[in-house]
C-alpha cells in the first residue's frame, strides 16, 4: 500500500487494523469507530484494498482478513524501525523497479534510511541486466537508500555489508546455515533465498548516495532458467516469517553492520563474511572483464573484492560473475 493521500492512508489503516487481528472478524461499524469515517466509506476501502489483491472476506460478522495474506503495512513496520535505517517506508502492490524508483529519490535528496517495497515488480533487476522474477505477494522484494561516509574506492564492500546483515537477519528468523556467495547472494540449505543489487552515484571524492535492493523468497518461487544456484526459498526450508517482521529483522541487522562499517572500517565485515563464505576452500570458475580466472576460494579483502589462489598465486577480484563452484 501507497499512502498517496488522505484516503491512501485511511486505507492503509484499514488494513493495519485487520492485520492486527488474525483470523478475526472486525465489523465495519467497529472500523468506522477506529478510523473516524463512515461505514460506507470503511467499505470502499476495503473494496480498494480487494482490487490491489489483498483477500478480504465481507461477511455478516464483519470483514476477515485471509489468514493466508501477509500485507506490509508501511505504518505498521515505521514504529519499530530504528536508526540509521528507519524510513520512512513507502510499500506499493506493484511497481516498475523499487531500485529506480529509490535512485529517483535519492537524486532529489531523500535521506538515508528511505524504503521503498512493493509487493511485486514488473521490472525487478539483479546483477548484470539479469531479470529478478517474483511470485506476487511471496517475496519481500525492497530497496533501501543510503549515503555511507566512505571513499569511492572502499565503496566495493557495501553488497557484502548488506549481505552479511540480511544473513544475520534471516538467522535470527530461524534459517539455518545461512552463507553468502561473493559478492550479493543469500545461500540458506545450498539454495539462493536472497539477491542484493546495490547501485551508486560517486565521483573521485565522495559517495553522494547508494541503493541496496534486496528480493528475499519467502514463499514459493516461480521457475527460473539459467539460474547460478538453485533457487529456493524459506518456506522450503520449514521457516516463513510474516513479511513485515522479515522486514524490520533485516533493516535493523542490516543498519547494525553499516553503521559498524562506516564508523570502524571492514575488519569486522570481513570477519563475518569468512564465517560465511560459501566459496571458501573451493575451487571456483569466476568469469572477468579481463578472461576467466580459475582457483580455489580465499575469501576477501578489506576493499570488499574476492581473493582466489590461481595456481599458488593469489589474485584480488574487484568484478566479476561465479560461472561455476566445483564441490568438494
């Protein structure tokens, strides 16, 4: 939901208000009461809410939210956030691209921390031009505006940030044996539950901002050709957290880690990403612009790029794509 205006808002409290009350049945009248309008304005909304997709039953009792439904109700999530990453937060039923729509404000001066998320994107994007390809309403896909006070030439380590502190998240959600794979995915169970795109704007001086888009597969995933890992999700793996609560997990862990970043330097990142470094001790197929570079996963350094021993030499990649990952 998009609080566009007053009656964007009143919406989105209607639906906070079912939200709040699982599996309950809440009169129309009692609505009214709670929101400060009219029972026949309580039901253009909802019916509002109906044509966005989200299942609302009107029954004599009152309106049911399906059990099934897991909303992102913006107003709900904004009191729980915490600093530097705490909103606002904007969530859309559908949108283009929740990175373009977060570069857009950045560029005219949104502060860090802004959220953008939607429950489905018609032009979601990963790495490389590849497509990001979500099942409406079973993904929590968002995009974060940040303005990290570090040199251009460190800025390489920011997906690896977001992707240790999104792994945090989704650990202390209940997901076990959660790894990352240099430079932007999320490996829970040998499956990819979780993609980061970061974006930025930098000349030689300064960063003047980024955006970290993250796609988390919450629920099923629809099929994906191609794909470098095999796609998966955490309802597979036995854990669906409602989206909001996913949501607000992430930002604080994720905020927790840029913050320890920005202030202390990447000893610590690079710590934690050796606790989780899928590619670690492997031997691994990595395709540059300069040629493919074959040899065994070393983990990386303090600028964020991925060192790889290439025949007992070792070699520091700033870009580049896993192509393969020989297991052993």
């Amino acid at each position: 939901m998009k609080p566009v205006d007053g009656h964007g808002d009143r919406r989105e409290r209607v639906l906070a208000a079912l939200a709040a009350r699982p599996g309950e049945r809440v009169s129309g009248g009692a609505l009214a009461r709670e929101l400060g309008c009219s029972r026949a304005a309580v039901h253009r909304h909802v019916d509002a809410l109906r044509a966005t997709g989200i299942p609302i039953a009107a029954t004599r009792a009152g309106y049911l939210l399906d059990p099934s439904a897991d909303p992102v109700v913006a107003s709900s999530v904004m009191p729980l956030l915490v600093p530097p990453l705490a909103g606002p937060v904007t969530w859309t039923a559908e949108i283009g691209s929740t990175n373009d729509e977060a570069s857009r404000l950045a560029r005219a001066g949104a502060p860090e921390g802004t959220v953008i998320g939607s429950d489905h994107q018609t032009a979601g994007r990963g790495r490389r031009g590849r497509s990001w390809v979500d099942a409406p309403g079973e993904a929590l896909m968002y995009t974060v505006i940040l303005r990290p006070r570090v040199s251009p030439v460190h800025a390489g380590m920011l997906p690896i940030v977001v992707a240790i502190g999104l792994a945090d998240a989704l650990e202390a959600c209940g997901v076990r044996d959660v790894e990352v794979a240099w430079p932007n995915d999320v490996l829970a169970g040998g499956m990819k539950v979780a993609g980061i795109l970061c974006e930025m704007s930098a000349d030689q001086e300064r960063v003047a901002w980024a955006v970290a888009g993250m796609g988390v597969n919450v629920g099923p995933v629809p099929e994906v050709e191609g794909a470098r890992w095999t796609p998966g999700s955490l309802a597979s793996l036995g854990v669906r957290p409602r989206r909001g609560d996913l949501l607000v997990a992430a930002l604080a862990a994720i905020g927790s880690r840029y913050e320890a970043w920005t202030d202390h330097g990447a000893g610590g990142v690079v710590a934690a990403f050796g606790r989780r470094d899928h590619l670690a001790g492997r031997p691994v197929h990595i395709g540059t612009p300069s040629g493919p570079v074959h040899g065994i996963g070393c983990g990386i350094d303090e600028f964020g790029r991925l060192v790889v021993d290439a025949d007992g030499a070792q070699v520091a990649l700033a870009s580049g794509e896993v192509t393969g990952v020989d297991r052993r």
